[in-house]
C-alpha cells in the first residue's frame, strides 16, 4: 500500500487535497454527490483542478466497524486501468490520506 494524496475535510464535507504518483500530480477536491434512493450511488464525487470529474467515492465501515473511511475509484482515458484507493482519516483531527493498493 502506498499514500498517493493528502486530504483535509471542509466544514461544508468537501476533501480538499493533492494526488501524486509517477505520472500523476492534480489538486483534487472530493464533493458530496446529489442523494439519489439508489444503494450504488456514490457518495463523493471526485474532480481534478480543472473541474473534470474522474472519480467517484463510496462511504465504508471496517469489518470490525471501529472505523469509516471512504472506497475510491479514479479514472481517466490516460490511465492504463482504474486507480482503486482507500481515504482514511489519520492521526491528526480532520486530515485524511488516500492509500492506493493493487
């Protein structure tokens, strides 16, 4: 597991940070997505500096549920498959880090 992005949260539950990897460095803001009565429905919406969307976040609880944290799909016709990553608050009160795995 990798961090590829620092996050903090806004008081309005938008994330505000920068993703950077090898081929990748973008400010990224995580946005509450429109409530929809659809289960599948994402619940952040992810859009790069420029405005475009190419992701999406789901809320989660461990299987222990101690914790939540949010599941992360990034995608962009650039990469050579979807980025799967995990955004989860850390020590430090309303910081969180995306962790990126295979």
């Amino acid at each position: 597991m990798a961090t590829i992005g620092t996050f903090t949260r806004n008081e309005d539950g938008t994330f505000q940070g920068q993703i950077k990897t090898l081929s990748l460095n973008t400010k990224v803001r995580f946005v509450p997505a429109p409530a929809t009565d659809s289960e599948k429905a994402p619940d952040l919406r992810a859009y790069a500096g420029n405005g475009i969307e190419f992701g999406a976040a789901w809320s989660r609880r461990t299987k222990d549920g101690s914790r939540t944290y949010h599941s992360v799909k990034l995608d962009d016709p650039i990469f050579p498959a979807p980025i799967y990553a995990s955004l989860v608050e850390i020590s430090e009160p309303g910081a969180f880090t995306l962790v990126w795995s295979r």
